[in-house]
C-alpha cells in the first residue's frame, strides 16, 4: 500500500501544472481508506471523471491499471482511526 501512497503523493509534489491528473492523485489520496472497496466506475465518479481518464491516469502513474492498485490496497486495508 505503500507504494501507491508515495507514487500519488510523488505526483502531487512534481506536478507543475494543477491539471485533471493533479486532482485525480488527491482524490484519491484523500479518500485512501475506501479505494480498496470501489468499482472503477465508483471511483472514477468519486474523482468526478470519467473511467477512461482514470485508467489513463493509472497508467501515468506507472500502474497496469485501476485493478493494480485496488489490489495493493486490499492487501493492506487501513483502519478507520488512522
């Protein structure tokens, strides 16, 4: 889970411009503790974009797809109080 908090907070602190990509990284930031238990169309619904500007995002990022990273935060599931 590690990994998909540094790579989303990577892009945050490297990005120049405060573009789609730029909100998508904090959307999903800050909503971390739930990813693990969305589809891709929710979580793309959460970061008010569509589900192919998310698959693409994933990609950018590094990550073969949305999966990917649900995967990795399934693994790792934070509590509530953290």
């Amino acid at each position: 889970m590690q990994i998909v908090i540094y790579t989303l907070l990577n892009y945050i602190n490297c990005c120049i411009d405060q573009d789609t990509n730029y909100d998508i990284a904090k959307c999903l930031l800050l909503n971390i503790r739930i990813l693990s238990k969305l589809s891709l169309e929710d979580t793309a619904e959460l970061c008010n974009v569509s589900s192919s500007t998310l698959k693409r995002f994933c990609k950018v990022i590094g990550f073969d797809n949305y999966s990917t990273i649900k995967k990795l935060l399934k693994n790792h599931d934070l509590p509530f109080n953290y």
